[in-house]
C-alpha cells in the first residue's frame, strides 16, 4: 500500500476517533440531563400503614390521589396534583404503580413556590397535604386516607423522593357506588368515575391578613391571691411546628352537634426557627393575656363523587374540617410578633373559649413555686395533651370572627404548636407563685386549674382532651 494510502486511512482512522469522542461526550450530556430532569421533580410514594403500596390492596384496585399545597394566602391550598395509581401490566411486575411524580416545571407547583418565595425569601417548611381513595373492585369497598408530607421551599428546588405512610383503616371503608369502573380519571375531563375534596366556602373562615391569636390566658381570679407569674418561650434552637387538626364526620354540616372523629399533632402545616418570649405578671384579681400575630383557617370540606367531570358531582355525606396555621407574622431575625396584654381577649372570643372549654384542676403552687406548662396540662389531662403542645384556640375565634359562617361546635377545636422533638417536656413556659410580692398580693398556695377542650382527640397513641389557648385560672 503506498503512503498516500496510508495517510488516507489515518485521517479517516481519526476522523471516527473523533466522532466517537463527541459522540461520547454528547452522549454523556444527554444521559446527564435526563437524570438531571428526572431528579428535578417531586417523587411520593404512597404506602399503607404498614408500608404495603396502595395499589397493591388486591388485585384489581386502584387509587385516586388529590394533592393540596399549601399557600401563605387566603386560598390557604392549591390543588396541583389529581390522577390515578395503578399497578402495571403484569409484564412490568417489579412496578408496584404507586409513585406520583410532579415536575418541578409544573405550572401549578411553581405557582405555590412562587407565593412562598415572595412570603419567605429564605425558604420555611410547608406542607402538602394528601388525600387518597383506594378502590378496591375485587371487594367493592373504598378506603379513604389522608397525611401531609413536609418540605421545604427553597431546598425543594432540587426536587426530592419521599415515603409517605397513610393508614387507610383509620375510617372505615364504605361500598363502592354500583356504577364504578376501573379507569384513568382526571378532574379535567373524563367517563370515569372520581372522588374528590372540595372547600364549602359558606361554611369556612380565614381571616384578610394577620390577626391577634391568645397563645395564654391567665386569669388570678380571686382577692385573696398571691403575685402570680406566667410566660411563653419559643426557642429558636428547635423547630417550632404550628399542627393541623383534621376532624371527620357524616353531613356534620345539618348537625347543631355532629359526632366528630378528630386527629391532632399527627401532621403540621409550616415551621422553622422562630423566637417569641413573653411573660405576664398578675396581681389578685387581675387578668392577663400572651398573644402572637397569624393567619389562621378553619375550612369546612365536603367529599364529592363525580362523574366525568366537576360539573357532574354530587355530596357523599362526608366532610371534614381542617384547622391550621398558614402564616406567622415575623421580623427579618424570624422573631415572632406578639406582645403581653393586661385583661382577657375580646368578650365575644372568650365567651366562645368558654363554651368549647372545661376547667381542670393541674396541680397547687406553694409560695415561689413554679411548674412548666407543659406538666401542668399533663397533670390536667394526661402526658397525650402535653404532646398536642401549646393550643391555639382557631375554632373559638372562628366561630366568633365569621360572622356566623361557622357554627358554634366548632368552638372546641383547636391546633397545637409544638418543638420537633416532641417530648412533654419541650413546651417551654410556666407559671410561677410568688405569693406576696411589692406589698401586693398574699403568702398563700394557687391552685391551678386548666381549660382543655369538651372534645376528645386522636393524638399519637392516645385519646385525651387537648388544651385551647392556654387559659389558666389560678384561684
């Protein structure tokens, strides 16, 4: 072969060198970027109770899923999410179908993020709360479920991949309707069959921006009284968690007193590194409260089975209510705005703390004694309450700021704030006797008495009846 030949053969030798090199590197980019866009989405996978998937209750099952995002506006949540899971074709059999995935790119997801960045710049934890229907056409039951995942707003723009566990067998299953059908579903458009979680706005409340929310009440009620001190702590070094309290029931919306399923400090809705810290000191007879500013909601949902579309639903009968915190007010540092105020919140407030209250007696302070909150609701009412954490009195300042939208049996209902590490022991603040003190007041022992909603809640393992405000007497 002559040397031209040869050269010949040599630029086409490193011709494909190179094509395979670019091709390569090319190729690396693009297998790059699919994991890349595969990452940048939000990845749920939905298990039972038992950490069973959903789609997996029988062999012919499937199941609808609403997901609600939570906005620090007067919409309070966002729907961004609604289809069905359903376990493969038996050729895909290591796919047990039980994973919803979201693109960051959503429109709808990028509108809440967008709220929040506006609200908190810095990012704070929120919440998305999900609402599950399993189907099951081999029984002809459906079982319904409901949990939040918790996320954060400004890490979540790297996507993330999260279990979440929801106890199906919580409420009891109900047939299905004789007309249902296994099927794909879309609150777009469908000729399927679908259930769906919709907000009764007649029968709900959230206030227009911020508003003044008792977090302790302490009443020094009689003349013959010791100096009394009281305070809240909300430390900064722990995650402070503002709960959310779902409660169910049957057409709880035609009852002057429903039978009510209630769940509290199982979920919360936002939380972050706050700081607040007030204090209170009552002379006898006086009267005192600790305050800080949010944005609060009591919503009032109806379920909903629809056909082919929203225009083609009607009521189930079931309904729920949710109570929760969807913003705080809060310096550039993330301390809490509040105060202390001498006297008892506004009259009609407390006239409907009251109703939805009953006094316990916690324990008696001895002169310079002084006990935790948190042991004082516990002896009140049990180590659960102490859990349920500080309450926040939503549904007596519900019914008594709605103008009249949400009725009175709601006034019992409350929500906690709580630290992450949720031990008894983690409610930071107390109340102290100091007997005579600046020539006001008497060297005689307090009895403490403890204001606990007429309500029985689910909270963790136990049933107990949860704190609303804190109100304290001290008599």
């Amino acid at each position: 072969m002559s040397c031209g030949g040869n050269n010949e053969l040599s630029k086409k030798r490193a011709i494909l060198l190179a094509a395979l090199v670019v091709f390569g590197v090319f190729g690396s980019v693009a297998i790059y970027t699919v994991k890349a866009q595969e990452l940048a989405a939000i990845q749920l996978i939905l298990l039972d109770e038992k950490g069973k998937p959903l789609t997996e209750i029988s062999k012919n099952a499937e199941v609808q899923v609403q997901i609600d995002a939570l906005v620090p506006t007067r919409e309070v949540y966002e729907t961004i999410f609604y289809g069905v899971l359903k376990k493969p074709h038996d050729l895909k059999f290591w796919d047990s179908g039980n994973v919803v995935k979201i693109p960051l790119s959503d429109q709808k997801l990028q509108s809440v993020l967008s709220k929040w960045e506006k609200r908190y710049p810095k990012g704070i934890g929120a919440s998305f709360v999900i609402s599950v229907w399993v189907l099951d056409y081999e029984r002809g039951k459906v079982y319904r479920g409901f949990t939040v995942v918790n996320y954060n707003t400004r890490d979540i723009k790297k996507g993330f991949k999260k279990t979440a566990k929801i106890n199906i067998h919580k409420l009891p299953p109900k047939p299905l309707p004789e007309k249902a059908s296994s099927g794909d579903v879309s609150i777009q458009g469908s000729n399927r069959q679908f259930y769906y979680w919709k907000t009764d706005w007649s029968l709900s409340w959230r206030p227009q921006d911020y508003i003044r929310v008792p977090v302790l009440i302490v009443d020094n009620k009689y003349p013959a009284s010791g100096v009394v001190n009281a305070w809240v702590d909300i430390i900064k070094e722990y995650y402070t968690n503002f709960g959310l309290t779902v409660a169910y029931g049957y057409k709880i919306s035609e009852k002057d007193t429903p039978s009510l399923d209630i769940y509290g400090n199982d979920f919360y809705t936002i939380h972050d590194k706050f700081y607040f810290s007030r204090s209170l000191i009552l002379g006898p007879e006086e009267k005192g409260h600790i305050y800080i500013y949010a944005k609060l909601y009591h919503l009032h949902e109806k379920e909903y089975y629809c056909t082919a579309s929203l225009e083609n639903c009607v009521p189930t009968g079931d309904e729920r209510i949710q109570e929760g915190v969807n913003d705080i007010e809060t310096t550039g540092d993330n301390e809490i705005v509040g105060g202390s105020s001498n006297g008892l919140p506004d009259s009609e407030i407390m006239n409907w703390i009251y109703s939805g209250t009953e006094m316990r007696y916690a324990d008696s302070l001895a002169v310079s004694d002084s006990k935790s909150l948190a042991l004082l609701i516990s002896d009140a009412s049990g180590s659960c309450s102490a859990d349920f954490g500080i309450g926040i009195p939503i549904g007596a300042l519900a019914v008594a700021l709605s103008g009249g939208a949400v009725p009175p049996w709601a006034a019992g209902l409350s929500a906690g704030i709580y630290y992450t590490s949720s031990s008894f022991l983690n409610i930071y603040g107390g109340i102290q006797n100091y007997g005579e003190w600046g020539n006001v007041g008497q060297d005689v022992s307090e009895y403490i008495y403890v204001g606990v909603s007429d309500y029985t809640y689910h909270v963790g393992t136990c049933d107990t009846q949860v704190p609303i405000g804190i109100y304290i007497e001290s008599r």
